[in-house]
C-alpha cells in the first residue's frame, strides 16, 4: 500500500488553500487531478520536442512520431492490447461514437436491437439514439434492480432479442457498481452480440485486461487516470477495425486521393484524421508511468478501503441515503447519496464553503435517475490522492448542512 499524505505531495493543485482552507477535492470521477510528473512531461514535450507528426522530414518530427507510438505501444501493453489496435481519441466519448459511426451505421438496419443498460453514462445512450434514428435499429436497456446493480436475468432476458451489439459500463460513475463484465461479454458472445465496454471509470481504479474481458471494444479518457485533458483511447480488435470505416475523414488517415475518391491508410491512422495530439499521448504515459509505481492493485486496495470507510461515516449522517451496493467489493471510486429535503445542488453549495468539493445532479445518467425516483444526488469521487482525511472533512462539512437548513 501506499500512503496517500505523500501522494497529495506530488499534485501541485492539493496544494492550493480555499478560504485558507486545504481543498478537499472529491470529484475526481469528473476529472482527477495530475502529478508535478505528468505536468513537467507535457512542457518536456513543448520545450524540447514539438513538431508535427509524419509529415515533416526533419528530427523534431521524428521525435514527435517516435513519441507517440512509444505511447500507443506503453498504452496498448498497459490494457493487454496490440499497439495497432490502440486509436487515440479525444475521450470515452469520441471512441463511443466512433464505434456507433464507424461500425453502426455500416452494420444496423431496421429493428435490429442495440443493448445497453439504464446504468450508462449518457456518452454510452445518446451516440446509440442517433445511430438508431439513422438505421432504424432500437435500443434496448438492462434494468437496475433497486440495489444499484445491473439485474442479470433480465439481461438474459434481452439477449433473447438477439442484439448485435452491447454496450455496457465496466464501473457506473454514478452508482460506483462494478458490474460482471467478463461473464456479461461471454454471454453477449454466445448470442453472436458485439460487446462495446465504456471504461472511462475503470482504468483509473483497477487492473484492465481487454483480453481477460474478452470485449471487442474498450473506450477510455487520460484525464479520469491522472492524464491530460483531450486524450483518450478507443481500443477494439484488429479484426473488427480493420472492417470498419474510419470516423473523421482528411489529413492523416488517407492513402491515395483523388479528385472523385480516396482510400484510407492502414490501422491505426485509418481512425486518426487531423494532427494528433501529442503531448496528451505524452502525458498519459507519464499517468500510466505513475500508477504503474504505486501499482494498480495497490490503487485498487486503497479505493476499496476508502470506499469501505466513506460508506460507513456517510450512511451515519442524519438524512443521507447512499445509493448504489453497500458491498465495497462491488463498486469503485465514488459514493453517491442524497440528503433528505435538500436538494443536492444546495449540499454542494454548503460543501463547497467548506472546501469540499463534490458533484451534484444526475452525472449525466438521467435515465438511472429517473429509475431510481432521485431528481439528483450528490457524488463524491476518489483517486489516488484522496485520504482519510478527506472523507472526515466530508462528514464535517455534511453536518454544517444540517446546521444550516435544519434539516
Ligand atoms: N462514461 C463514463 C462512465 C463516465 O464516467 C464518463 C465521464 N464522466 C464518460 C463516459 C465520458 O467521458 P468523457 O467526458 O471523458 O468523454
């Protein structure tokens, strides 16, 4: 394990006083917070090697072009993937919809069924909506039982319709549930179903193998896993890629053009129109680099043990109902609840004069609100450099709640 006090060190921004305050940051799920280390990496890159990639035959440009395969290969090593299959996208959000737009609307028709599940962030519903309006497919969605958890049998239930694809979350940034996604892949497998799994939540917290999930596409963001804004990853199997048509069109990602057609380079560029972003590539090493020293496992123990002890002293406050599974094997990385007769936004507005900061409203997952019967809620999210300290900050800040309503 590793001792989180010495870990704050590190992120320049844990450093600053709100109110002569230290700020207690617990919205890490939204974005997290980066490392002097991954900070002084991308300047690195800006003050020693930027160029543009491929195109200029010069050393920068080689520099530059050595620098991001270097990354895609670390990247594609870190998930168990091959460095082809690694496509650099902006964040979760881009490789989502460069899937539906890529594969979707070359391989739905007409009432052909997309499965995703009312636990998804809407990055994982609304690209799926759209390419459903386009094909005339419909999208289906796996329930949450009452506990926060996806209810299997009524998944089995769904597969009957014979989807083509499921797109599910690994961990729900709202509810903090890490769902059964291997043995839910091979049981989409067995129907003949792609599977699109949304990691954005579970990189920062836990070990990804992409080949022990057995999916065929992984979606993730650098800036949740200490990264850089601006750089994510859409990893999928070289197969599959190899099939689908590229996403963004232009510079970059042709082979030939002519003036009525053009043809398009191989895996990966085919999927990388444009100039890429370099130093984000840079820096996600740097984050990767990091959580490779704490080590993953160790990153996960610490998550469950705040997760254990943030569970028990938040469910203690008066008036607070904790969403998602009380079981802290089965979640990671976030505690979501509301305050009886407050709104959350308001509790955010309190915490927030306490310096805590926490997320408020539905977290871009209204449809698992409204199957909960919650407006919002409040989330508070971890990483790293969250400690026991900040949870107590938490409790404290809960009760000035209290105080100030009455509630
Ligand atoms: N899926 C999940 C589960 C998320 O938590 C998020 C970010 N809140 C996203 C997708 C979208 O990520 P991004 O905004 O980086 O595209």
């Amino acid at each position: 394990m590793f001792e989180p006090e010495e870990i704050r060190k590190d992120f320049p921004i844990l450093q600053r006083k709100i109110g002569g305050k230290e700020i207690v940051y617990l919205d890490s799920g939204a974005t997290s917070q980066k490392p002097k280390q991954v900070i002084e990496a991308i300047s690195k890159y800006y003050e020693t090697n930027n160029a543009n990639v491929h195109r200029g035959a010069h050393t920068l440009g080689d520099e530059s072009t050595q620098l991001l395969e270097e990354a895609r290969e670390t990247i594609a090593k870190w998930i168990g993937g091959k460095s082809e299959e690694v496509i650099f996208v902006r964040n979760t959000t881009e490789a989502i919809n460069l899937v539906a737009y890529g594969w979707g609307l070359d391989n739905l028709k007409k009432d052909d069924v997309i499965l995703t599940t009312e636990m998804e962030h809407h990055s994982n519903i609304v690209p799926w909506q759209e390419v459903a309006r386009r094909t005339g497919a419909k999208v289906e969605m796996v329930k949450v039982t009452s506990e926060g958890l996806l209810d299997q049998d009524n998944y089995k239930d769904k597969l009957k319709l014979k989807p083509k694809l499921v797109a599910m979350v690994q961990v729900s940034n709202a509810l903090g549930t890490i769902n059964p996604i291997v043995e839910m892949t091979k049981q989409a497998h067995k129907i003949g179903a792609l599977v699109l799994v949304d990691g954005a939540q579970a990189v920062p917290h836990m070990k990804v193998d992409v080949q022990k999930i057995g999916c065929d596409w992984y979606a993730f963001s650098g800036h949740k896993m200490l990264g850089p804004m601006g750089i994510g990853v859409l990893w999928g199997k070289k197969e599959i890629l190899n099939k689908m048509s590229p996403f963004l069109t232009g510079g970059g990602m042709i082979s030939e053009v002519y003036v009525d057609h053009s043809t398009w380079t191989e895996l990966p560029e085919k999927f990388e129109a444009g100039t890429p972003n370099v130093a984000g590539a840079v820096g996600l090493v740097s984050a990767i680099e990091y959580l490779d020293r704490l080590g993953i496992e160790n990153v996960r123990e610490h998550d469950k043990w705040l997760t254990v002890y943030g569970l028990q002293l938040i469910a203690g406050v008066e008036g607070v109902e904790i969403l998602g599974p009380r079981d802290a094997e089965l979640r990671s990385g976030s505690i979501s609840f509301t305050y009886t007769g407050v709104h959350a936004h308001d509790v955010a507005t309190v915490l927030d004069s306490q310096g805590v900061m926490v997320r408020s409203g539905y977290h871009c997952t209204m449809p698992l609100h409204n199957k909960l019967g919650v407006v919002a809620s409040v989330r508070v999210s971890f990483n790293v450099y969250t400690t026991k300290n900040d949870i107590d900050r938490l409790v404290e800040a809960l009760l000035e709640v209290k105080k100030i309503f009455g509630k």
